[in-house]
C-alpha cells in the first residue's frame, strides 16, 4: 500500500473520526460547565440571601435575649404568684379588646 493511498483509506477517516470525537466529548465538557457555573452561581445566591436571614435573625435573637433577662428579673422581684396574675390579668384585658363586636342589622 502506497503512502497516498493508505493516507486516504486509513489515516484520514481515523483522523476525522477522531476529530469528530474530541469535538464532541469538547462540547460535552463545555455544557457540563455551564450548568455547574450555573448551578455555583444559584448556590452563592442562596448562600447569600441566608446570610442576610441570618444577620437579621440573630439582632432580633439579641433583643429578644435582653428581654428575656428583664422578664427574669421582673418575676424574681413580684414573686412567680404575683407575676402570674399580672400575665393573666393582661391577657384577658387583650381577649377582651380583640373581640370583634358583632354588628346587627335590622332584616327586612
């Protein structure tokens, strides 16, 4: 077999081959990139957003910390008794505002 025509019958058609598998398994890596770029970029908008959440929750976790130790120190000086009656007496005290009022009309 001559140079020539072992170059058309063998070694071209393997190098096209070739390059028509590597171009293919080249897109394949550039789509899986995308997607996973994609997919990082959701990921750190997420992480992102919980961040903020995060911040914001814990400023009210330290206020509401803050109260907690005044409550303490409030039924620690009424007595748990006195500080009960208190808590109920203002609950009723809200039940009753809250009580939507029924308005009635006459029917004719």
């Amino acid at each position: 077999m001559s140079a020539k025509s072992y170059h058309e019958k063998a070694a071209a058609p393997l190098v096209r081959k070739l390059k028509s598998v590597i171009r293919s398994i080249l897109l394949q890596f550039f789509e899986k990139t995308r997607e996973l770029q994609r997919a990082l970029d959701r990921a750190n908008s997420q992480i992102w957003e919980l961040s903020n959440r995060l911040e914001k929750v814990e400023v009210e976790n330290a206020r509401l910390h803050g109260i907690e130790k005044n409550y303490g120190l409030l039924r620690r000086g009424l007595s748990d008794d006195r500080a009960n009656e208190i808590i109920s007496v203002m609950k009723a005290q809200e039940a009753v505002q809250k009580k939507p009022t029924i308005k009635r009309g006459y029917v004719r």
